[in-house]
C-alpha cells in the first residue's frame, strides 16, 4: 500500500486481473487499463483483443526491440502468441458490437450509481473523439472500469449522476478503485471490498452516491508491486 493509503495503480491493475477467465476474450481501454495484461493469475490467460486489428497480442517487447508495425490501439508496440490472427479494423468492430467480447476494462473520469460511464471528456478537456469506447461498453459482455476513487483534487469520481459527457448508459457492472471493489446492481454502488485501513465512513465520505451493504464486506489485499 502506498504512504497514503491506496492502492497505486499497478495493484488496481492486480486486482482487475484476478477476475478474467482463462481463455476469456478481452479488450482493455488504452493507458492505466493496459496494464491489466501483466497481471494475469498464474494458470490462466486470456485473448487479448484491440480495435486496430490483432487478437491474441502478447507482452510488450524489450526495449530496442519493437516492429513498430505491431502495435496496440494505443500505439504501444506489442509481441504476438502462438496463433495470434489479424484483422480489417472493420472486422475488429464488427467482434465488438457482435458480442463476442467477454470483458472491457476501461479507465473512467466518472461512474454513476446506475452504471452509466464517463471517460472520454471533462468540459473542453479529453481526447478528440470517444472512439472505440462507445462500442466497447454495449459490445462486451461484462464491462468493468479501474480507477482512482477520487479526483486529483479529492473529488469523487463514483456519483449519483454523471456531470460530464457519457461514454455509456447503465453499462458498467464492476468497480475496481484504488480504496475499493464494488458492484453496479439495481441503480446502486454495492460494496464488495475495501482496504482495511479505511473505515466505512471515510470510504462513504470520498464516495459521491450512497454504498450499499449486501452481506460482508471483504478485506481488499493485494501483493506489494
């Protein structure tokens, strides 16, 4: 755990990775969700899939060593596995919004009670355009966001509403923060994990909608990486 009491990102990233299925199909968003690939459970490994073309990409390649005509969405270089396949970036939507997807995982500016996501723009500041994001998140069949609890400024980013343009509506089922895991069910934040460090109120106090208890709460754990 970090000197402030949260999971840096590569431990989100962790814990993320935990709950993909062996030989899942799986997209993840670019940047921070990215780094759920280096983190898959000993015994299993998923089917990596990017909007650009290629299924089945491995881990990244030395330094010095990039074919820089194999990249990721997110013009990252990246290796392939044994029986990797390419693809027209039509094909590759048309995985997507077939539903052939078992997992998104996404990064988010906000995520509502209800599961609607935000993750593309904060008033004039964002990428230029929402991208494959907005096919991902009604394409896969589970879509689950890693994050940061709150803001760089404190502010929450899990809320009863989102202020900022939606990616998604209602699309989002998981939540994996840097103080918590919970579950989107029935239009509210079920609490399923939290650091032991971090009493229920203080966790409520940097949430912007109310948690909701369904049973025990676990202890969030997660390796020093």
């Amino acid at each position: 755990m970090t000197s402030d009491n949260k999971l840096t990102n590569a431990q989100i990233a962790w814990r993320a990775a935990q709950d993909i299925e062996d030989g899942a199909y799986v997209n993840l968003g670019i940047g921070f969700p990215e780094m759920v690939a280096q983190y898959q459970p000993p015994g299993r490994q998923a089917v990596f899939h990017t909007e650009n073309g290629i299924l089945d990409f491995g881990e990244a390649p030395a330094e010095g060593e990039e074919d820089w005509d194999l990249i990721n969405a997110g013009k990252k270089a990246v290796t392939l596995n044994p029986g990797a396949a390419f693809f027209h970036h039509a094909d590759s939507f048309a995985m997507v919004r077939g539903g052939h997807l078992d997992v998104a995982i996404l990064g988010a500016y906000q995520i509502a009670q209800n599961g609607d996501l935000a993750n593309w723009r904060i008033g004039s500041r964002g990428v230029p355009a929402v991208g494959g994001a907005m096919d991902l998140v009604h394409g896969a069949k589970r879509v689950a966001v890693i994050t940061d609890h709150t803001t760089k400024n404190g502010d929450p980013k899990l809320v009863e509403r989102c202020t900022f343009p939606l990616t998604g509506v209602g699309c989002v089922t998981r939540v994996y923060t840097s103080l918590a895991v919970l579950d989107i069910e029935n239009s509210r934040f079920v609490l399923r994990e939290k650091l032991p460090a971090i009493s229920m109120e203080d966790l409520q106090a940097l949430t912007g909608a109310e948690l909701v208890l369904e049973g025990p709460v676990e202890e969030l754990r997660v390796p020093d990486l």
